[in-house]
C-alpha cells in the first residue's frame, strides 16, 4: 500500500508529469509542440517523463503511418479523470511559490554546519 501512495504522490506532484498532463489537456499534440508549451525542458526529459506516463497508462502514443513518420500524444482516460486534481495542485503550487521558497530559505540560513544532517 505505501508503494501505492508514494507513486501517487509522486505523480500529483512530479514537476514534469503535472507540467506536461496540463500541456496535452485539451488535445493531442506533437513532441515539438509539448516541448513549445513547456518552457525549459530538455528534450531528454521530455522524452522520459513521456515514457513514463505512457507506461503508467497516462499518456498515449499515436504513430501515423505516413512518408514522414508522425507522433501524436494525448491524455489517457486515466490521466483525464486526474486532471481536475492536478490542474488545482498546479494552482496552489503557483500561489504557493513564493511562501515555500522564503521558508527554504529560512530554513536553510538556519543550518548549522557544525550539525549537518545525516542520512542513515
């Protein structure tokens, strides 16, 4: 069950996967145009968070056989009945920004670096 929960949560709020399931809401698209909607990201990262949600069930791939080989991806049902849920996430992520990065930073002016954390 914790597997369970911990990929959800990895899903609900994976940069890239909540990033891109906004990106290809409304219809499907190609690698160049998500790639246009989302600023900043390597191909590379694209290509694998793609993999990911195709493999999840999330995102589907469709090759057009034609002279010059087209692929389209869209959202899976799956991903569609999520949507609502990221698309508030990705809200409150945004409203949040500035709250959770001044509390890094406080956090982080507070560390002692004669007690460093130490993972076990």
């Amino acid at each position: 069950m914790q597997h369970v929960q911990r990929r959800t949560v990895a899903f609900l709020l994976g940069t890239p996967t909540t990033t891109l399931t906004t990106a290809v809401r409304d219809n499907p698209l190609r690698f160049v145009e998500i790639r246009r909607r989302i600023q900043g990201v390597s191909d590379r990262m694209l290509t694998q968070t793609l993999r990911a949600m195709e493999r999840d069930g999330l995102v589907q791939r469709k090759v057009y056989d034609e002279r010059l080989p087209r692929v389209e991806y869209a959202l899976s049902s799956l991903a569609r009945s999520a949507l609502p849920i990221v698309v508030e996430l990705k809200k409150w992520a945004e409203c949040s920004l500035e709250s959770i990065e001044a509390s890094m930073q406080r956090f982080d002016s507070n560390i002692d670096p004669r007690v460093a954390f130490h993972q076990t």
